[in-house]
C-alpha cells in the first residue's frame, strides 16, 4: 500500500511517501521558524497562510524525490487534530481534493499518536509499551497496546514541556525555537547550580505541571543581577529540573504498569541531555527506552502515514465532511 501522507498541525508543512506504513520514500519538511522567530512563537495566522503557500510545492516535491505518480497511490492520510485549526485545514483540504480526484480512501490521524508510532518507521518495539510525547504543544503519557490502540494516563495541566523551553528562553533573551537555543546553552553550565522547584504533584499522579518552573525563572530573574556569565547555569539548572520530571512520571508509569518499555517521541525526544538521562535511569531499572532520530522526533508527514495505513488496513475511511480537531476528545483508535 502506497501513502501519501500530509501534516500541518502547527508551523511545519509536511508530505511524505510510505510504502505499507513502514518503509520511506520521501519526507519533506518546510519549516516556518524564520517566520515566527520575530514574534518569539508561532502566529497561528501566519502559520496558516505559509502552509496555504508551501502545502502544493511540498506534495509535488515528495512524489518526485519518490519517483512515483498520482496514479500509484492508494490512500492519502492526513493529520485531523489535535493542532492549530487554520493550520490543520490546510492539509485536510489538499488531502481532501486529491482523494476526491482520485477516487482513493481518505483517513484522518491523530497528531499525537503518529508520534507514538514514528519509531517503527526505523525498528520494531514490541506491544505494549509507555508512550511519552513530549512537544511545543502536548506533554502526554499513554498505555499503548497496538498500532491503534492507545489509552491516556496523564497529560500537562498548564504548559507543554516544549512550551516551558520556548517561553523560559524568550525570558532569558535567547530568541526562538527555545528548544534548541536552551538545550546548547545548557551544554556549558552546572545543572545543579540552581534547585529549581520538580512539580511531581502527587506520588501517584501521572500528570504534569510546568508552570510552576517557568515562574520560578521568572523569580529568580527578578531577584538577582544576572550576569551573560549565568546564562549557562540557568539554562541548565531549568533544563534539568523538566528532564526530572519527564524521566520520573515515564518510569513510574512502566512500573506502575509493569511494562519494561517506553518509547519517547515529540520535539523535546530529541534534545540529547534528556535521552542521556532517560536512557541512565531507565538502564538503571531493567526498563528499555526507545527514541526516533531526531528528524522523526519533530513533527512529519511519515508519521501520520504508520498510523494512517493501519487505519486504512483496518477498513477505516473518513468522508468529505471531516474537519479539524483542535482537541482529540480521546486517542480512540488513532483518530
């Protein structure tokens, strides 16, 4: 089964090729951080209007790198949610005309779990695993049986892990993507330096807090001269204390749970602190984690074809009045 698949959740425009959800055959990525850099985060509405720009040429772009033609797919598969609506109904539209056209099945997929499942597009992690996504928008952990089944066990009360990095690092004068800017900082300062405060909540709970760390930056800039030589301390003193909390709510959740596996996915899966300590941790209780590279830890369209060529397999289609979901009401079945 070939897929054409289409993601535009957010500020990256994304197509890609895949041979019976597993193998690659393109994936092409326009990123909009130029865009929204000057703002220090993304704009939904100019997110919505480059996606409109870019969606055509990335589409065409991913058929040729694959050297295949319209006529030799057999699906198209496109993100529905959760994500930005505008942004969302850019893809569903062109996902929507070219299975119109072509008299080809049409599948809706969920953003978070294509995540969860972009690590088969490299090895095979035996069901059931934790799945932790951890990203601008979403901080999620989830019981996961199969391709399409995949249950909620706790998600962010307030900011996204993601979110934290951006919005500390607009604080701190370090400019956008947080993510990026923090983590490399990071990399000459003392995580120790500064305890910022773990928001664990409850020794039970499998849910998440951030906020509560992002004002505690905010304080400590407020109460000390701080000096371009802090910078580094900080941004590794913050950092550490959002890699505690990740690292503890996945591992208590396999053992919670029993399951000896966690597979970590989202843009903050690829920040190389965090899968040093997560893979020490875990090394240290039997339990083995897995990571997507980097380039499949933020967002892509070759995730969304795993997910949506099980669901097509499964007899799943969606009809012509399919429209965005900014919220997913729950994982379900992958939709």
């Amino acid at each position: 089964m070939l897929l054409l698949a289409i993601e535009t959740s957010c500020d990256d425009t994304a197509a890609a090729l895949i041979e019976d959800g597993k193998k690659v055959l393109s994936s092409l990525v326009s990123s909009q951080e130029e865009v929204h850099r000057r703002y220090g985060g993304v704009v939904p509405e100019l997110a919505s209007r480059h996606h409109v720009r870019n969606i055509v040429p990335i589409v065409k772009g991913a058929l040729e790198e694959a050297r295949k033609g319209w006529g030799e797919l057999d699906g198209v598969a496109v993100t529905r949610g959760p994500g930005l609506v505008g942004s969302l109904l850019v893809g569903i539209s062109l996902g929507k005309a070219i299975a119109y056209a072509l008299g080809l099945p049409l599948v809706g997929v969920n953003h978070l779990i294509g995540h969860l499942m972009a690590i088969f597009l490299e090895r095979e992690v035996p069901f059931p695993f934790i799945g932790l996504v951890a990203s601008g928008g979403h901080t999620s952990l989830y019981l996961v049986k199969g391709y399409l089944d995949a249950s909620l066990l706790g998600a962010t009360r307030d900011d996204a892990a993601g979110e934290a990095f951006d919005k500390v690092a607009k604080y701190l004068g370090l400019g956008y993507p947080g993510g990026r800017v923090i983590e490399a900082l990071a990399r000459k300062g003392d995580p120790g330096a500064i305890p910022f405060p773990r928001a664990y909540l409850s020794p039970d709970s499998l849910e998440f807090s951030f906020s509560g760390v992002k004002t505690a930056v905010v304080q400590f800039l407020r109460s000390h001269r701080v000096a371009e030589r802090d910078l580094p301390d900080i941004a590794a003193s913050f950092q550490e204390a959002i890699i505690d909390v990740l690292v503890s709510k996945a591992i208590r959740a396999a053992e919670t749970y029993r399951i000896p596996r966690v597979v970590v996915a989202g843009g903050v899966a690829s920040n190389a602190r965090f899968r040093e300590k997560f893979e020490e941790e875990a090394a240290e209780r039997g339990i083995e984690v897995s990571f997507p590279s980097p380039h499949l830890c933020t967002d892509n369209a070759a995730m969304i074809g795993v997910v949506g060529y099980h669901l097509l397999l499964k007899g799943r289609r969606d009809g012509w009045e399919m429209n965005a979901l900014s919220r997913w009401p729950s994982p379900g079945e992958g939709r």
